[in-house]
C-alpha cells in the first residue's frame, strides 16, 4: 500500500489531489488528504507541506460503541497523484476490513 500513498521525496511541486466531487484539483506543494468517517462521510483536500514535519501516514481510530453505533475514522496524507481518490480509498478500506479479521 505505501507504494501508493508515498514517495520518499518529500516535496512534489505539481502534486494532484482528489476534491470531495472526486475531481482533480491542483496541490503545488502540499499533500493530499482523506478523511472517512463511516460509510458515507469523506473529505478530501490538500494540506500543506511542512519545512521539516512530514504529514505522511495512515491513522485509523474507531469507538468502542456496539454496533451500529461505532464509528470507524480512516485519515490520511499521501504525497502521489491522486491517492486520496476514490480508487486508492477503497484499497484502504479493505485493508483496514483485512487487519480487522
């Protein structure tokens, strides 16, 4: 999965990103984002690069409410073109579901 959200060289100058309409949107010098919050709830968008700190990685957190109440959060920052579009979005929901299992 790395290999699709991230490139060692840390700042990619014509970075492309994925909005919240899934369309292509220009990122110079930042990283793209997603957020998922359950099923439904995505936000995608740029966030800057930092001099030194590195916003790469993947975080995922969830409650510890029963079902169907619990609430899985997926967020992440990538720096390669369009990972946090809807493709690469769904090859991390099956290997959060995978890691579950």
């Amino acid at each position: 999965m790395r290999q699709h959200l991230y490139t060692p060289n840390s700042h990619v100058s014509d970075l492309t990103c994925s909005d919240n309409q899934n369309q292509t949107v220009n990122c110079p010098n930042e990283f793209c984002q997603l957020i998922r919050k359950g099923i439904s709830n995505v936000d995608r968008r740029c966030v800057p690069q930092g001099k030194s700190a590195n916003p790469s990685g993947i975080i995922i957190s969830s409650n510890s409410m029963e079902e169907p109440d619990a609430e899985t959060i997926v967020s992440y920052a990538c720096n390669k073109v369009m990972c946090n579009g809807a493709e690469i979005d769904i090859q991390v929901q099956q290997l959060h579901y995978e890691v579950q299992q």
